[in-house]
C-alpha cells in the first residue's frame, strides 16, 4: 500500500486526466474536479470497504466522520496531486507526495494493511 499504490494511483489519475481531454476538450479545472471525484469514490470503495479500514476508521471516528472525512481527504489531495501534475509536467513529484501520505497514514494506523 505505501510503495506500490501511489505509483497505480497516479498512473491511473494521468490517464483519466489525458482520457478526459481527449474525449471532452475540457478545461483543466474540470478535468481535474472529475477525476478526483472518481479518485475519492474508488479510494473508498477499495481501501475503506474492501480492504478493511472503514471499520477501523468507524471505530476511531464514528461513521459520519469517518465516511465524509475519507472522501473529503481523498477528495482534496487528488485535486492538489492534480494540479502538481499539470503544474510540473511530471508525475514523480505526485508520486512522492502519495508516498510520503500513505507511509504517514500506515504508521498512524489508520490504513489497514493485512
């Protein structure tokens, strides 16, 4: 989860960015508000549904909080993975920045790794 990924996330995120201005000719800022949206869903649905740590989180947080402040960290960091992508050209520094989150997240124990 820390190493592997960041490195899948943000591949993923570049090609739905390049996938959405090549279909739709949208300006950046769409582009970019979609894509972490879908990011923020599947961060979810993955690592906090199937892979455990929603009810982790639950029991930290409580369900409400636990839910919206999932999505809404997910939801705000891709948009800044987003715009750090666009803003250097260059998906390496995106990658580090996830890095360094979930490295901060696994050792805080709030992503289940099992």
């Amino acid at each position: 989860i820390v190493f592997m990924a960041p490195i899948i996330e943000e591949l993923f995120r570049s090609a739905t960015l390049a996938l959405l201005h090549d279909i739709y000719k949208s300006k950046f800022y769409i582009r970019n508000i979609v894509q972490s949206l879908v990011f923020a869903a599947l961060h979810i649905l993955v690592y906090g549904v199937a892979l455990g740590s929603l009810d982790k989180w639950i029991g930290v947080f409580g369900a409400v909080n636990a839910i919206l402040g999932s999505l809404t960290t997910a939801f705000v960091f891709a948009l800044i993975s987003g715009y750090m992508m666009k803003r250097f050209n260059n998906i390496t520094p995106s990658i580090i920045s996830h890095l360094i989150v979930n490295f901060y997240l696994v050792t805080a124990g709030l992503i289940v790794v099992s």
